[in-house]
C-alpha cells in the first residue's frame, strides 16, 4: 500500500506527507496505539522503497 502510494505520487514524499496521506484516506485500519512507529517500521524494512533524504522516501 505505501509503495503503491509512493508510486503514484511520482515524487519522493516525507514521512509526515505520507502519514498524513494514510490517515486522511484512511487506507489502513489498525488497533495499533502507535501507527507512526509501525509505519516508520514498514519503511524501513522494506526492499521496495529507497530511502532518498532524510525522511523522505521514493518507490
């Protein structure tokens, strides 16, 4: 779902653009008290999505 995200927005996005997105799209139902950190998590380990500044990310 972030990479699809990420995919169409054609730029790199920061974190709190692509939180902000999520939420505000509600693309995911979660029960976690702290999404951010789960997202932060995703991001971080995912193969498919680079790392391109600090903070921002591009698929």
């Amino acid at each position: 779902m972030v990479v699809a995200l990420l995919k169409a927005n054609k730029k790199p996005m920061a974190f709190p653009e692509i939180m902000a997105t999520i939420q505000k799209k509600k693309l995911v139902k979660t029960k976690s008290a702290n999404f951010a950190n789960v997202l932060r998590r995703t991001i971080s380990t995912s193969s498919k999505i680079k790392r391109v500044g600090r903070g921002v990310y591009r698929a």
